[in-house]
C-alpha cells in the first residue's frame, strides 16, 4: 500500500479540529503510540530509507515497514503492515535476526478521517503538536489540504524523525 502524506508545523489543533468536524469529519482513535525502530548494525536499512517499526497501541502491535517511492510535493513510501501477536516475542524474533533498536519515540495521536483521508494530530515531547494528512492519492491529499484551509506551499514532506530534528536544532 502507498503511504501519501505531508506535515503541518506551528499549527492551532483546536482551530483545525473544529474545521474537520464542520466538514464531518470523524475522530477515530486519541491515545499513546510507543514506536521502536530497528536496524543492522551496519546501518543498511537506514543507508537505503527503509523503515523498519514496531508500534505499540495499546494492548496490540504492529510490524511495519515503509520503502521510499519518492519525496517531492509528499512522502511517498510503500508501506507494508501487520498486526503482530506479541510485542516483547516480536522484538527477539527481530533481534535474533540481527537487528536491534535504534530509536524508540512516544507520542499522544488524535486521529480524523475525512474523505478517506486520515489527519493526525501528534504531540511527542518537547515538540509542538503538529498535523499530519495521510490519503489514498496525491489529488486527494491536495483537496484535504485546502479544504482544511492549509496550502501544499506550507507543507513539509518530512519523516517524524526530520520534524524531531529541525526542533532539537
């Protein structure tokens, strides 16, 4: 599956969750994510922008891993998915494979649908909350963008990890 989104900065989350709300739009989770990140110790996955994650929400976990497609209006990355049973024996699996944790972040999410697209509010410590667009295409990240009253001009095609580091600078 494609994974289409763009990033907001400084924004109002009060403000835009209202404008979504207006436009129907749904709220659908608000709760913790714990993300580990794994890598060899070469640093291979990393040295070809492969993601490779391991979420926990909750009681579930899943494997995630996101290849990129392209990086110019949007981050474009193939992502592939699944729920896996136990968290704690999925990362022994992963480290019996030789790889091992590279980062691990924490972070509160309020997810939106809207037109089958998902907005995504994250807040991570120390870090302003900022707003993420996800959609199924391109054209449709556009339309979420100004219906919401933002502009592609202000749009960051940046991983989480380039919006931690551009506020830790």
């Amino acid at each position: 599956m494609k994974e289409i989104e763009v990033k907001f900065l400084e924004i109002n989350k009060e403000q835009v969750i209202k404008r979504i709300e207006n436009l129907g739009g749904k709220k659908i989770f608000d709760g913790d994510l714990e993300n580990i990140f794994f890598d060899f110790e070469d640093e291979r996955l990393r040295k070809n922008n492969v993601l490779l994650r391991l979420r926990r929400i909750g009681s579930k976990s899943f494997l995630t891993v996101k290849t990129p497609i392209e990086k110019k209006e949007a981050k474009i990355k193939e992502e592939n998915e699944t729920e896996v049973g136990k968290h704690e024996s999925m990362t022994k699996i992963l480290n019996n494979l030789g790889l091992f944790e590279v980062n691990r972040t924490k972070k509160h999410r309020t997810s939106y649908t809207l037109d089958g697209a998902r907005i995504e509010f994250d807040t991570l410590e120390g870090i302003p909350t900022y707003l993420e667009i996800e959609a199924p295409s391109l054209e449709r990240l556009k339309e979420i963008v100004k219906k919401i009253g933002f502009s592609m001009n202000d749009a960051k095609n940046w991983s989480e990890n380039e919006v931690i580091k551009h506020y830790k600078t």
